[in-house]
C-alpha cells in the first residue's frame, strides 16, 4: 500500500476500538514520528495491538488523550491545546504533518480534521474492499486500501484568495500578502506557484506604499514570472489584465526609481496621498503628502529649468527685486550652507514667478485658495495646531494640486484589483 506522496516525518491517527487500519496506515507511510489521538478507553491499544503489529518501528511515539471521546469540544480543544506543544517538542511544524482520521469515534475524527485544517496539509483515510455487516461495517482485517485525500487548502484556497483580494483592495498590502504567504505554504506543489506570486505581488505594492521604488520593482518582476505563465494556462482575461498591469508598474517604478524621475515621482507622491485619503481617511497624512508634492514639483523646475537648488540658493541667484525680503528671511546662517538661501514652499513659488517660469503662471492661478488651504492645514494636529485635516479640504487641496502641477486624476498610477 505504498501512497504516492513518500513517508511523512510524523502523522497523528484517532485511533478508537479497530486497530487494524491504524497498522495497516502506519506501514504504508512509515512516519518516523507518531501521535495517537485516544480516549481513555483506546489507549491501551497503543502497544499490544498497534506499535507491536508494525512491520517498522517509528523512532517516536506520543498520545494525546482526549477526556471525552463523545464530546466534540472536549476533543476540539485538547488538540488545539496539545498538538502544537508536541510539534514543538519534536521541532516538526505541524504542515508536515499527516493527520488520519480513519480510527476513533466520529466525534474524534470529526475534532482531528477541524483541529488541523489550517496548519495540516496531508489527510489519510483507511478504506477496503471487504466490510461486516454486508459492506455496513468495519474493514475485514488484510482487506484496507489507503486513501490519501486530496489537499482540503486547495480549496480551501479560494475563500483566502477573496479575503487576500479584499486586503488588498483596502490597502492593507502587507496582510493581504501574509495571506497570501498562509496559502502558498498549504496548497499542494501544483498550486503553489500563483500564491508565491500574488504574495510577491502584494509585497511589492506594499514596498511602492512606502516609497521603496527600488525594492517594490524587484518583487513586482518576480511576481510576473509566476503569473504571466499562470494567466497564459488558464486564459482568463482577467488575469491577463492583472499581469499587464503589473508589467506597467513595473517599468514605471523603474523611471521613478532612476535619478531623473522627473514627474514620475510627483505623480506617485499625490497618488500615495488619494490612497491615504481613499483608502484609510488619513486626510492629515494625504494632505502633508499633497503639500510636498507641490514643494517638490517647483524645486525640480527651478533645478532643471534655472539651475537652482532650493535647499543652498547662492545669492546671486535671486532677482533684484526679491533680494531685499528674501536675504534676511531665507538666509542660512551657521554650517557649510553659510550665506546661501535656504527656501521653502512660497518662496520657491515667488522665485519662479519672477523668472517667469510656466509652473509660477497656473500657481498665480490658484495662489489665493492654496493660501487659505495651507492655513487651514497649518492648524491640524501634524502641522501646528490640533485639528484633524477634513475629507472637503483634502478634496480641494488635491484638485488644486494637480491643476497647479498639469496632472489630472487619471493620470495616477492606481494599483490593480486582484482577482477573486
């Protein structure tokens, strides 16, 4: 009766009044280490009719004794209770265990597959050819015929697959990949493959989350070579959708990643600031990002288009009529940067104005109402004062972000929906 999937390095069996089948499974898959689920009626069995029958000795054995083979919540909770202490004594993790339920009473079995069904990925079965009672009762002894179950997980799968997706779709990358992650490790070799790949998948946008650009395109290709040949094997639309999505992404974080991101890197600031307020109602932290991306878009214009760096502005690089407010105010005054401007948001804005720059024409544009917005944010809890950043103001803030910076919403980078 040798099974197909090699020996197990330990099984637990419920074991009740018919030792034979609990032999005849043992023998088959030989596992070095063995746990007897018994009720105190089954455990002396455990020698003379079971340990004592086997053509191999396992190198060790234990039990756990339920006190009542009738009652499923006292089976239930010795085993949750004790299997994991006996899988830590044997340094074996219980997903390499096989659990088999052919013995005990129903009750017991029933308690064994509840017990294990998220940590055990192997089940066994002890069938025959021959039973009493016309076929109605147990195995004839020498008639069993092991069955090795097909993996639950596998099915098990897609309910943790929607719960992963909806994780995801909330913004919750991390715990949609350790999801994920909890399936990969359960479903049979065949299936392992996709879940490796949306466990890749969800670290990597998660990375993207946190601005780790170089890192999330490094897990987003590694996602691909999964899920593209996935997509391709099952050609549904939906998933092909997903993996050219991701390939999109991927190249993207590497424009963003790369020394000249250039406008890649504001667009993916306001986008990291609508999850914020989408997602997680953070309007505080949406709005903090909001204003850094407008900071960070007229510090590239005036690098790029005029050669100045906001943070060390040499003096000469100020127009006349900005010199008399701008010296005294921005002016750094210990350290290297000694005598040079340092400027922030407003003032990069006025610089740029009067260099007549195209970004200082749509910020003119809109001046006023940024102002009154600043102010407002400039009173919440973050920045100087102690309330919280509403939805309206990070509405406006983020409409006149993106006129002020030439974007529209739809040219955001959006993470994709994962499939159900």
């Amino acid at each position: 009766m040798e099974g197909p999937f090699g020996k197990p390095k330990a099984m637990i069996l419920s074991v009740g009044g018919t030792a034979a089948p609990i032999v005849a499974s043992l023998n088959a898959q030989q596992p070095a280490l063995v746990c007897f689920f018994v009720s105190p009626e089954s455990r002396p069995r455990i020698k003379e009719e079971i340990l004592d029958k086997l053509a191999y000795q396992p190198a060790h054995h234990d039990w756990i004794e339920t006190p009542s083979a009738e009652d499923l919540l006292a089976c239930y909770r010795t085993l949750v209770r004790e299997l994991p202490r006996l899988a830590d004594k044997w340094k074996v993790p219980l997903a390499d265990f096989v659990a088999d339920y052919t013995g005990g009473t129903k009750t017991m079995s029933v308690a064994l597959a509840l017990a294990t069904l998220q940590d055990v990925g192997r089940y066994t079965y002890v069938g025959g050819t021959e039973r009493t009672k016309d076929g109605l009762g147990i195995v004839v002894d020498g008639k069993e015929r092991m069955l090795h179950q097909t993996n639950p997980w596998d099915a098990l799968a897609v309910s943790a697959r929607q719960r992963a997706s909806l994780l995801f779709a909330r913004g919750r990358y991390e715990a949609a990949a350790d999801e994920f992650k909890n399936v990969a490790d359960r479903v049979s070799p065949g299936e392992k493959a996709v879940y490796q790949g949306l466990e890749a998948l969800a670290r990597g946008y998660a990375e993207w989350d946190r601005f780790a650009h170089g890192r999330a395109q490094e897990l987003l290709s590694k996602s691909l070579r999964s899920l593209d040949p996935f997509a391709v094997g099952v050609g549904d639309e939906t998933w092909s959708r997903l993996v050219e999505v991701v390939r999109r992404h991927a190249g993207l974080l590497r424009d963003i990643a790369g020394d000249d991101g250039g406008l890649s890197r504001v667009m993916d600031l306001i986008a990291n600031a609508r999850r914020r307020g989408d997602l997680e109602a953070r309007y505080d932290d949406a709005v903090a990002r909001l204003y850094s991306a407008l900071e960070m878009t007229a510090r590239m214009r005036l690098a790029a288009g005029h050669g100045i760096v906001t943070s060390n502005v040499r003096p000469e690089q100020i127009p006349e009529a900005l010199r008399p407010d701008f010296w005294p105010r921005y002016m750094v005054m210990e350290g290297e940067k000694r005598g040079n401007l340092r400027l922030p948001l407003h003032a990069a804005y006025r610089l740029l104005v009067e260099l007549k720059d195209e970004l200082a024409t749509r910020f003119l544009v809109y001046e006023k109402e940024i102002g009154a917005l600043l102010d407002s944010r400039n009173k919440s809890i973050l920045a100087h004062g102690g309330q919280p950043v509403s939805e309206d103001l990070f509405r406006r803030f983020l409409r006149l972000v993106l006129e002020v910076v030439g974007l529209r919403e739809e040219d955001l980078p959006e993470f994709p929906r994962l499939p159900w």
